[in-house]
C-alpha cells in the first residue's frame, strides 16, 4: 500500500483551495479518502450528490473560503488530518483557533482533541478572556471548556473562605509566612467590592461569627505574646521575638482591614484600648534589640485604624477610654513621626522605613474628632501638651484648638441662654 502525505502531488486526487475575502487563493494536495474520511463538509462536497465538485487535471476541487486570520489555522487543520493519534495544538490560541475552525469542517476528533487540550492546560489572562468571547459561540458541547471559570455554589465557597480564614489568623512556621500572606490578600480581595461585589454579603452573620472566632483568638496569641514580652529582662529579648511582635502586628493590621470592610472592628478597638500600656511598654522593650522601626509603623498603622473606627464613631468607647487613648498614643505617634523625619533627613533620600501619608493624614483628623468629644477640660490639658511639645507640627491640632476657644468662649452665654 503507497503511504500519503499532505501535500503529496504525485498521489493526490483533490485539491483543496483555500481562499479568503482579500484575494488569497492557494493550492493543497489531498487525497479524498482522508478527507471524506475526517470531514463532514468534505464528505459532503466530495459525495455525488454535491453540484459544483470540478474536475481539475483529473483531481477533484474543494474550495474553503476563510478570513485572513484564519488562514494559517486551516492549513494546520488539513495537516492534522493526516496525523495519527492524539493531535498536538502548540499553545492554547492555537488550539482555539484549530478548534472553530474543524467544527467548520466537521472534523470531529480533531475537534475533541483541541476540546481537551483546552480543559487540560493553563491560561493566561489574555488567553483566558479570548476563550471566554469564544467558546459560548461554539455549542454546548464545548462549554466543559469553561468550567474553571464557572460560578461556585455558597457551599463550596464557605467552606474554602473558613479554611483560608483560619489559616490567615493562625501561627505557621517561619518558611509558610509567604503562604499565609497570600491567604491573607486573597481574602480581603474576595470581601472587596470593586467591579464585581464581594463573594459574600458582608452582613452574613455565619461569616462574621467565624471572622470573630478567628480574630478573637489572633489576639488571645498577640495578648500572651506582649505578657511574655514584660515578664522577661531586656537582656534576655531575642531578636527572633522582634520578628515574632512584627509578625502580629502584621496580623493584627491586616485584621484591620477585613473587620474594617465587615464593620465589626468594635471588638478589636476595645481590646486595643484595654491592651494599649501593655503593647507600648512591650515595644520598648523590643527596641531595646532592635534599632529599625519596623515595629513602630506596624503599630502606627494599627492605631490609626482603631482611631478612625473611634472618630468615625463606628465603635463607641467610654470617655475615659478615649481620654487614655489619646494620652498613650499621641506622644508615640508623634516620636515616630519625627524619627522617621530624621532619618530621611539623615540619609538625604527616601527611607526604607515609611508609612504612605494617608495614614499620617487619617491619623490626624482621628485625634481632632476624638479630642473635640471629650470635656473641655481634657481637651485643654491635651491641646497644652502639644502646644509644649516639640513635635507640635504632627499633628496638626490646630482645628481642634481653634474649635476649644470657640466653645469656652462663648460657653458662658451659651449655657446662660439655656438656663432662661
């Protein structure tokens, strides 16, 4: 028996012009049986029954009209009907153009093939959002295509939101901390509303309870960590538990962000406010190792979420509460600040160790609206703190100054014109 090949002049029997819109007409020698064999729309051209089958040197003639951009594609697929076996597509645009173009020709295994190879490899993101344009145009039997990327049932997604959840919160060996990291930014994506909604409705209260059980026991670990931390002498504070405090507040900054987005921060505000002289004395303690300020601006940014939750008044604490609050942590606020002035200063560039000016500005605004709720007597002693201090340009508590004069100014008539 003679072996065929595509292309073969001497032992074809049809031509197959392939033609498109633009005025390209090319020539390929096949042979009928294959082609009758493998294509439904060549079977049909080639039958006795098909009208406008010619005859050319003796050899049968099928034209195949295509687009410009799908012209390398047909010939692949003529080519890959000569091939035996499983068919090879080299990529997946590849295999999605092969694809539309044997449903075209009816040729079905061919068509199985790059069906497979596409459930079967990976995509990328520009890959992915051309075989989501394309596959629901090709029939139900190649939607399997898409199942990746097809909706999960609320089921599935609690179940894989509670494991994440408690994998985020929990304390995992040094080498995992990138893994938990990951855990830690996927969940907050999947509570953010940005083109699409959140994955869950946030006022789920079997999510919220499960997010609470988690922080709660966050920071039941941190309240041990900073017992520990006051319990031992400075001399004997490693470096690895400088890690170790980072690694909380880390924890503790990012459960911000989440409680933030679910409005429950109030149980971590209160536990902040009962915890704070402990935490302050235990970062003392850590500084006495550690001579970068990486712990600093972790508690920064941790205390400008509590306190804007407070100013936002989304959280309601006791005015002793805040009266402590702002006592404790505007002189540590303000240290930072001018140390990490100075150290930009000192290296004549931006230092390493920053926190971006949101955080600086919200902070700010946090201490004006909390102290503009206390008595007027707290707030005197506070405003002439920071007259005295020599950080009195951060925060800028020149509203909340201005606002005390008002009051006590004009607190005398006011109250009078009530009393009549």
């Amino acid at each position: 028996m003679v072996a065929i090949a595509f292309g073969d002049r001497a032992t074809s029997d049809t031509v197959v012009r392939l033609r498109t819109h633009e005025g390209r007409d090319d020539w390929f020698y096949c042979h009928s049986k294959v082609l009758i064999e493998k294509s439904k729309y060549f079977a049909e051209r080639l039958s006795d029954d098909w009208p406008t089958c010619q005859i050319i040197d003796s050899r049968n003639c099928v034209e195949v009209y295509c687009q410009e951009l799908d012209f390398n594609f047909h010939v692949t697929a003529l080519r890959l009907l000569y091939v035996k076996g499983p068919h090879k597509c080299y990529g997946v645009r590849n295999a999605l153009g092969i694809l539309q173009v044997s449903i075209h020709l009816g040729c079905h295994q061919i068509a199985s093939d790059c069906k497979e190879y596409l459930e079967a490899v990976p995509w990328e993101e520009a890959e992915e959002e051309e075989i989501l344009k394309t596959i629901p145009n090709l029939g139900e039997q190649y939607k399997s295509i898409l199942s990746r990327l097809q909706p999960v049932c609320q089921t599935s997604l609690t179940g894989i939101f509670i494991s994440a959840i408690r994998f985020a919160t929990s304390s995992p060996p040094i080498s995992m901390r990138e893994l938990k990291s990951s855990a830690q930014e996927q969940l907050e994506y999947m509570l953010t509303e940005d083109d699409d909604p959140p994955l869950f409705a946030l006022d789920d209260e079997f999510i919220r309870s499960v997010v609470k059980d988690c922080i709660k026991r966050l920071l039941c670990r941190f309240d041990s960590f900073v017992e520990l931390m006051l319990t031992v002498s400075i001399d004997t504070v490693l470096e690895s538990k400088v890690h170790e405090f980072w690694s909380h507040l880390c924890d503790i900054s990012w459960a911000c962000q989440i409680l933030g987005k679910m409005e429950i921060m109030k149980d971590l505000v209160h536990y902040w406010l009962e915890a704070s002289a402990n935490i302050l004395r235990a970062a003392e303690h850590v500084k006495s190792v550690s001579d970068d300020m990486d712990i600093e601006i972790k508690i920064v940014e941790v205390v400008s979420k509590v306190l804007e939750t407070i100013g936002f008044g989304n959280a309601i604490v006791p005015t002793m509460g805040r009266i402590s609050l702002v006592k404790i942590w505007l002189p540590f606020v303000q240290r930072v600040r001018a140390l990490l002035e100075q150290d930009k200063i000192m290296r004549e560039e931006d230092s390493p160790a920053k926190l971006d000016g949101e955080i600086w500005q919200g902070l700010e605004s946090a201490f004006v609206s909390i102290i503009l709720t206390l008595p007027s007597s707290d707030q005197a002693a506070i405003l002439s703190d920071w007259l005295r201090s020599e950080h009195a340009g951060y925060p800028d508590l020149t509203e909340a100054f201005e606002l005390w004069c008002y009051r006590t100014k004009v607190a005398r008539r006011r109250l009078a014109a009530l009393e009549k």
